[in-house]
C-alpha cells in the first residue's frame, strides 16, 4: 500500500484464474509489500488473470509489479552467445 489509509478506507482483493479463485484475500500493508506466486500450473493464450475487490473493500485492486517465469525444454544448444552482451 502506497497511502496511509484512513479508518474508512480498505483495500482487499483475490486473484481469480480463468473466473476460479486463486488467493486468500489479499490486504496489500502500508509502506511494505505481499507477496503471492501460483506453481505448477498450466496456462495457454487464453489463460486470464484477474484481480477482484472484496466486498468489504473501498478501494480498487493495486498491484506495482509482476514476474511471470516461463519453463520450456525447447532449450537444446545451451545458453545462446549473444546471453548478457549490451546490444
């Protein structure tokens, strides 16, 4: 959380995949950060992620980062000559 809120305010959301629930409700704390992360799932191009207000919730959903790793045994020659050069 960005903002000190005040006593009215609260922010509190769920991460949805494909409409099905897939977090705990999530309370982002005041000058510090939450950290979720999903394993071992299987996602393709239509694959959605949603972030969802709570019902107790006064304020929208904010997230200010995100990291998606993708694994994939299509790596045969090893680390390409080009890997940690400045173009």
């Amino acid at each position: 959380e960005v903002t000190q809120l005040d006593s009215t305010q609260k922010r509190s959301f769920r991460v949805f995949e494909n409409n099905q629930s897939s977090s705990d409700p999530i309370l982002p704390p005041y000058g510090n950060f939450s950290e979720i992360y999903f394993s071992n799932i299987t996602v393709s191009s239509n694959t959605t992620f949603y972030l969802v207000s709570t019902a107790g919730s006064t304020l929208p959903p904010l997230i200010n980062a995100m990291e998606v790793f993708f694994i994939s045994n299509a790596l045969t020659d090893g680390t390409n000559s080009n890997d940690g050069k400045w173009l």
